[in-house]
C-alpha cells in the first residue's frame, strides 16, 4: 500500500516534480551519491566513474561543501552535477518544516559560494512528509531511488558486491550509493562494468529524466 500511494503522488499528483526512477525506454541509468563530498574517496568515485565512462550526480552535505569545495568544483569540471541533501543531514520527519527548509537553504548558500546552482534535491534517508514535498517541488525536483545498494551497511567490497550484484540493473534505474565510503569507487567500476555489459549508458539525473 506504501509504494502505491507513493507512485500515486510521484505519477499523477506530482508527476515531472517527484522521481524514483526514469523511463525504462531510456537506455541509460544514473549513479547518484549521498552525503558528500568527502576528501578522498569522492575523488575515487570520480575516477571510477571516469573508468566506466559515466556521468554521476552527487548530492551533497552543506556541512561537507563548507570544508570541500574544492572537491565540489571538481565534481562539476569533471562534467557531473550537484544536488542537495540538506545542510546537516536531517529527516524531515523529526524537526519543523520552517527548520528543514532552512537546512536546505543554508546548503544552498555554501553550492553558491563555488558558483553552483541545482534544483535538484534528495531527502535524508528517504524521509518525507508529503505536505512538505507538494511545497518543495514547487521550485525542486525531489529525487528519490529505485535500486539501493545498501554500500554504507558494508565494510568492504566483497560483500557489498555480493549484495549489489544482485539489484538486476535495468534502463531506467536511479542507483543509490554513497561517496563517503573507501569500497565504492570499486563498487562504481564493477557496477559500471555490469551496465556497459548490457547495453546501458551512465547519465547524470538531468540527462536520464530529459
């Protein structure tokens, strides 16, 4: 009944302002990452994705601009993009709405002391409130996942790709993962391998939605 009642919202009510996934006709999947940038293993995911020739969206921690905008610039030179997840990684589900929407907005601010400007935007860990979200797609798109693969529950990349081997990636897919853990880079490539494999491109949010 969830999941109804969510793409009941997403499809119809908030259909091109809410997204789990794109069109299967796509051709292509996106790899989008949470809860960064990170110093160094950030730049490894850049260089994986590099590897398997992708585009990738990071959504990023205001918290983590503030001390890495170096590594938020190099995000965008290496021709990916920026969404936002908050600026101190909090759930809409337990602080006010005038609260969250300061969050956001003070993540907003640090994107623009390096020159960024997105729309796009991710909730901490998928929380909603879905009278929040009618307000916040009205100047937003709101991306969700439809494949996770649970990365940050691992600590190294046998098991993370003993899990994520088995997600079945399709066109279409939006793929969660997180640039803040060392075994991801590895997880991108072999990800990035499997896609190649079947056919299907790597695109940014913004070039798998159109």
């Amino acid at each position: 009944m969830k999941n109804l009642i969510k793409f009941f919202i997403s499809g119809i009510l908030l259909k091109g302002r809410v997204f789990w996934k794109g069109a299967r006709h796509a051709g292509a999947v996106s790899f989008t990452f949470d809860d960064g940038p990170h110093p160094e293993h950030t730049r490894g995911v850049l260089n994986a994705l590099d590897e398997v020739k992708g585009k990738a969206t990071f959504f990023v921690l205001g918290e983590n601009v503030s001390k890495y905008k170096n590594v938020v610039k190099e995000i965008i030179e290496r021709g990916h993009e920026i969404g936002i997840h908050t600026y101190s990684h909090l759930s809409m589900k337990k602080v006010s709405y005038s609260e969250y929407k300061s969050d956001i907005n003070r993540c907003e601010k640090e994107l623009s002391k390096v020159g960024v400007e997105t729309i796009l935007f991710r909730p901490p860990f998928g929380d909603v409130e879905w009278k929040n979200i009618f307000d916040l797609s009205k100047r937003r798109k709101i991306i969700f996942w439809n494949k996770d693969t649970l990365d940050y529950s691992f600590s190294d990349i046998a098991s993370a790709w003993e899990y994520s081997r088995t997600l079945s990636i399709k066109s279409g897919d939006i793929l969660l993962m997180h640039d803040i853990n060392p075994h991801t880079p590895d997880l991108v490539r072999r990800l990035g391998k499997e896609a190649a494999n079947a056919g299907i491109d790597i695109k940014t949010i913004s070039k798998l939605l159109g």
